[in-house]
C-alpha cells in the first residue's frame, strides 16, 4: 500500500504544475483567479514533495519506484527547483497583474517547471531526455511572450537552434551508455560505473564528450552565448526561472553523471579548454556593459563557465555548491533588479571614494591568508584558490568605506571559507560523488594563466580612456568581441526574422 502512495506522490511532484496548470481553463477568469491557480499547482508539489521527505525520513527501506530516482542529490535540486518556482510563480502576480495573454503564460510557466522537475527525478534515460527536451520547447514560448520584439524573436530561434543540437548529442550519448550498460537505468549505469562493471571504451569516452557538449551548449558557453544575453527583454520572471534554474541544467547533468566523465580525459579536457576561455571573456564583457539585466546575463555565462571548471577538473562537490549559490543569487538579482541598480551605483561611489593602495594591500592579504589556511585542510586546484583569494580580498575592499562594514566582510570572508572548507570535506560522500585526489599540473597552469590575465585585463577595461589600446580594448569587449555575429547570420539563413524598424517597436505593455 506504502508503494502505490510514494508513486502517486512522485507523480504529483512534477505533473501537478502540468495537468492542473496546462490544461484548466485560464481565459474565462480574472487575473487574480489565474495566479492563485498557478500557485496552487505548485502548493501540491511542495506538499507531495514534502511528504515524500516525511516518509522517506522514517522508513527503513527504499521507497523509489525504479523510473524515478530520489537521492541526495535530487532532493537538494528538486527543493531548489520547487522554492524558486513558487517565488517566482509568487512574483508574477504583481508583475504581471494586467498582461493580456496571462493565462498563456502562467501556463507554459508551469509547464515549463514541470518538465524540470522530471528532469531532475528521471531514473530512465528516455525519460530524462524527454523532460529535457520539453524543457526547452516551453521555455521558447515564455522568450516570446512579446511576439512583435523582433530581437527577441531573433534570440529565442537562436535558443531553438543550439537546443536541437545539444538535444542531439544528449540522445546519442545516452544510446551510447544504453548499448554498453545493456539497460536504460540511470542508477543501475552509475552502479557499474562506480564498481567496474564498465570498462574505459571509445564509446564511453564519445560519450562523455557527447555529454561534455552539451552542458556547455546548454550553459550557453562561448561562442554560442549570444541568446542568453539577448532575451533580457522577456518578461522578468522568465528571465529569473532562466537564469537561476534552467541554465544550470548543464551543470546537473555533469554532476549526474559524473561517473561517465570520469572515464574520459579527453572529455574533460574538452570542458575545461572551453569552459575556461568562455569564463575569462565573459567576465571582461560583463564589466563593460551598462545594463543591468544585460551584465547579470553575461555573468551568468561567466559563473556557468566557472561551473564547468570545476566539474572539468572533478570538484563536482563545489560545482553543486556553485549551482545552489547561483540558483539563489540570481533569482533575488533579476527579481530585485531595481534595488540591484542602487546597490551596484553604491559600490561604485564607495570604490571611487575610498580608493587607496594600503586598504587593498590590506585586503589581499586577509583574503590570503584564508585561502593559504583553508588550502592547508583540503586539497584543491591552487587556480581555484587563487581565484578565491581574489574574490575575497575584493570583497573586503569594496567595503573599505566603513570600518564596521570592513570588519562583516571580513566575518563574512572567514565563513564563506569555512563552507567551502566543511563542504569540499564532507559532500562527496554525501552526495555520493567521486573524489579527485590530483589535478593536472597542466590544467592547473592553463586556469591560473587565466586568472592572471583576467585580473589584468580588468584593470585595464577600467581606465577609462577616450582613445588609445585601452579604448580600443573596451569598444572590442563591449562588442561581444564579435563573436555572435556568425551565429546570427547561421539564424537568419536558417529561420529569418525581419529586422526592420517597424517590427521591432516594443509592445505598449511592455514592463
């Protein structure tokens, strides 16, 4: 009897949102009928989920029907992925109060998280596949909630593209593992994996490259980024569920599958030579842009490619630690955009007047001397910690203006360390991942020359100069380095849009 209730409830967790929500009818009722609607759908996930957890908690034995998976990992994610639903589901009450076609959206909203939820819970390849690619065919209807943004448009037929291709490689991948592991089991592939059921073959290795690509297509990784900044004109919930849930999708798959990339060298080496050139450029463009939306897109391309690095070189303990943090920090800056404009205008007077060599010196060595203490207690890629070092020593100094402030960022440096200190020792036999006990000497020296260069080069990129290398440098990446503009050509060969000035006037209700 206990086993026919967990299935109805694993059912209710991801197709509540799908049946209640896509199915109902939206345009006989009022705005304020349609949002508590798309609510309640998700009130009965979280409340079967939570359930699921209660049962789960006292039960001495595996209560998980064998097409769905709950371990750790997917009890984090699926928490994650129910909490910024529901708040974003919450913010689109107000925001979109008024909106014509609102029961258009809420639906495919709703749609669109259901199918990251069987995503998430999926213990059979087909049917992660098959989440996965419903993921991507809602979601390109909320980036053209506008119809007559022509941009947008433009954008969203670049998504439908690359989602096709990653789609693609996803599918042959997973015929690959099918055909060496003989079932469609996600956990019973992993099981052999980790036991050596599987040896190291050409297909297992296509297939970790196969994965490998998509993730990074799915990240929207150099250079095929260009959607992810263009669709900043979608409706602001929709550029929160993106960018704090959809986009880190890439990342769980590695994570997922981790036991797959471990296989593959080459695979890795791959992730990393990518991943690693899309990170640093990423981040140099985000500094030039004057947008806020626009820079919290290009630093979702730069923190996805951090992501990747991390996964490339075997931390996935600290890429599921750098996807849950992300998750969160994007859904509150796309969410709170407007108080983000203040925050980011007060850091910028603060640095501006309180710019001194000594508090930055000071600074670097506090966050010096937490990263040398923190590499004495774990082993880690010294890129990494150099890179942490950097965002620390930053952080201390962007509060240089105040001694009490100075001194919470500091407190704040000293457990943000500890974290990652009790987190990089103790999740990987939490969540069951695989440890890395070296780093290549070679990968190590290729992140920490990134490193080096992004420092540099963002102090160059903050000279402001009005001719000379340095303005040529900042026109260069404030363009994008122009590496969009073959893609967008590709599109438009393939599925044109018109961009003329009469199609590209925005809608009247426009937020």
């Amino acid at each position: 009897m206990l086993e026919y209730f967990v299935t109805a409830l694993l059912l209710l967790v991801p197709l509540a949102p799908m049946i209640i929500g896509f199915w109902s009818g939206w345009t006989v009722q009022n705005d304020t009928l349609i949002a508590k609607k798309a609510l309640l759908c998700l009130k009965i996930s979280i409340t079967s989920f939570a359930v699921l957890a209660a049962i789960s908690l006292f039960s001495s034995t595996s209560i998980t029907p064998d097409l769905w998976r709950l371990t750790p990992l997917t009890w984090v994610i699926t928490t994650l992925v129910l909490g910024i639903g529901f708040v974003v589901t919450r913010f689109s009450r107000q925001y979109m109060y008024g909106e014509p076609r609102l029961g258009y959206y809420y639906r495919w909203l709703l749609l669109t998280l259901s199918a990251v939820l069987i995503t998430v819970l999926a213990n059979n390849l087909l049917l992660l596949l098959f989440g996965w690619v419903l993921i991507s065919l809602s979601l390109h209807r909320l980036l053209v909630f506008y119809p007559n943004r022509a941009r947008t448009q433009l954008a969203a037929h670049k998504k439908f593209i690359i989602a096709r291709i990653s789609e693609l490689s996803l599918a042959l991948a997973f015929w690959l593992l099918y055909e060496q592991a003989g079932s469609a089991n996600i956990t019973t592939i992993l099981n052999m994996l980790q036991t050596g059921g599987l040896a190291p073959s050409t297909s297992l290795t296509l297939a970790a490259c196969l994965i490998a690509l998509t993730a990074i297509l799915k990240c929207a990784q150099l250079p095929v980024h260009g959607w992810l900044i263009q669709v900043v004109d979608a409706p602001t919930p929709v550029s929160a569920l993106l960018h704090a849930g959809v986009i880190n999708l890439g990342g769980y798959l590695l994570i997922l599958f981790s036991p797959v990339m471990q296989q593959s060298p080459l695979a890795n080496s791959l992730l990393l030579g990518v991943t690693g050139i899309s990170l640093l450029l990423s981040a140099l463009i985000m500094q030039t842009r004057v947008s806020i939306k626009v820079k919290l897109a290009w630093s979702t391309s730069a923190q996805m490619g951090f992501m990747l690095v991390e996964c490339a070189l075997g931390f996935y303990e600290l890429a599921l630690l750098h996807l849950v943090a992300h998750s969160l920090y994007k859904a509150h800056a796309f969410l709170f955009a407007g108080s983000t404009v203040q925050q980011y205008q007060h850091v910028l007077l603060a640095q501006q007047n309180n710019h001194s060599y000594t508090r930055l010196a000071l600074s670097a060595i506090a966050g010096g001397m937490l990263v040398f203490g923190a590499s004495l207690l774990v082993h880690s890629a010294w890129s990494l910690w150099l890179l942490l070092g950097i965002g620390l020593s930053f952080h201390i100094y962007a509060q240089a203006y105040s001694i009490k402030n100075q001194l919470l960022a500091l407190l704040g440096s000293v457990l943000m360390t500890a974290l990652i200190v009790t987190w990089k020792l103790f999740a990987s036999s939490w969540f069951g991942l695989p440890e890395v006990k070296t780093v290549s000497i070679w990968a190590d020296m290729y992140l920490i020359i990134i490193v080096i260069a992004l420092l540099v080069l963002t102090q160059a990129l903050s000279k402001k100069q009005k001719n000379g290398a340095t303005s040529g440098l900042q026109n260069a990446f404030f363009a994008g380095l122009y590496l969009d503009e073959w893609f967008t050509r590709f599109t438009q060969r393939v599925w044109p849009i018109n961009l003329t000035p009469a199609n590209m006037t925005h809608s009247h209700n426009a937020k």
